[in-house]
C-alpha cells in the first residue's frame, strides 16, 4: 500500500492530503494557547484531524483527544507528526450513544462526560472544546481544577439552549470573555470563550 499523501502547514506540521466528504480543520487560528505549560494535562474535545492537539503537543507533554467522527484521519495525522497524543474514540455526552454528523460523514458514537474524560485522560489543566452543542452537557463542578478553557459556544440551531448554570460558573470562578466573532460565522455559533481560572 503507498504511503498517504501529506501536506505541509505553515508551521512544521504535515497533515493527511487525502480527500474526505467533511471538513478537515487544521489551522486553528480561533483559539489562544500562548499560555499553555508544559506541565499542563490538555483535553481537546472535538478535536477533528488534529489541528489544535498536535500544536498543543508541541508544548505540553501530556494530551489527550477526543473525537468520534474523524478518528482515522486523526491518528494518521498524529503519527504524521510524532506528536504524542492520545486519542479517545467517543464525544462529550451524557454516556448515552449518540447519533453525531459532521457534514456528510455520519455515526453512532460512544458519549462520556466530562468528569469521565477527564478521568481518562489523567486530568485537564486546559480545556480546548469544539463540541457542536454538547458543552452545554458539561456539569460545572466538572470544571473545578481546570485552570484554561478555550470552547467553541453553540446556540440554536446547531444546539439546544445556552445551560444558564454553566456560563454563572464560568463568570464566577473564571475571568473571560466571548469573541463574539469566530473564524467562521454560521448562524448558531455565538463565539469563543476563552477563560482561565481567577
């Protein structure tokens, strides 16, 4: 079998050349992680083909993916780039199976909640979620020693109701702010938190 095609980024990272029926995101350019530790446990929720935690490998030494739709791509472009990252086959849930579509490609997929993907990946210092709608699944307390958190806000139609107990814990404990205009504007995506922890 031939190798697959790469393609470079502008940085030195390579991502899979080979055509899919969704969207391969790869530059990330949405979310701020000039912060990021090397100490940091990082959990990227949605994490596609690998555009945030391969970059997010590069820093810290402890990452961990989780995406349900886009796996094989995911692992090829990890292995790509020697970048040592986990990765958790499943989405940001209830731990009820879902029914999850990116564009055209769809499948039934195994749900965790945070506190379980936490648990999973060892622990989560920085939060990076890009989850269609589920943050608003998150419980709060899950958030308690999360010091970072970059997260993709969803609102109708892409999702159901804004969780009004997520966003009071996160204007509690986090100073932040919502840059209420994302790299691409789709009707129901409100902004990008980004947070840390007061």
């Amino acid at each position: 079998m031939p190798p697959l095609p790469f393609f470079p980024d502008k940085t030195d990272i390579v991502f899979s050349a080979v055509p899919t029926s969704y969207r391969q995101i790869t530059r990330v350019t949405e979310y701020r992680f000039d912060d990021l530790r090397p100490e940091d446990r990082v959990l990227d929720i949605g994490a596609n083909v690998g555009g945030f935690c391969i970059r997010a490998a590069k820093i810290a030494g402890h990452v961990t993916a989780v995406e349900p739709v886009t796996v094989n791509p995911l692992r090829e472009n990890i292995q790509a780039n020697n970048a040592p990252v986990r990765v958790i086959e499943g989405a940001l849930g209830d731990g009820s199976p879902a029914d999850i579509s990116w564009d055209d490609c769809h499948v039934t997929s195994p749900t965790y909640t945070l506190k379980n993907l936490i648990a999973m990946s060892g622990g989560c210092d920085f939060l990076k979620c890009d989850c269609e709608g589920a943050e608003w699944l998150i419980n709060p307390r899950e958030l308690r020693n999360v010091r970072r958190i970059e997260m993709e806000i969803h609102l109708p139609p892409i999702s159901g109701p804004p969780a009004p107990a997520l966003l009071e814990y996160i204007g509690c404990f986090y100073d932040f702010e919502i840059e209420r205009k994302p790299c691409h504007v789709i009707l129901g995506v409100m902004g990008i938190l980004h947070a840390e922890r007061k």
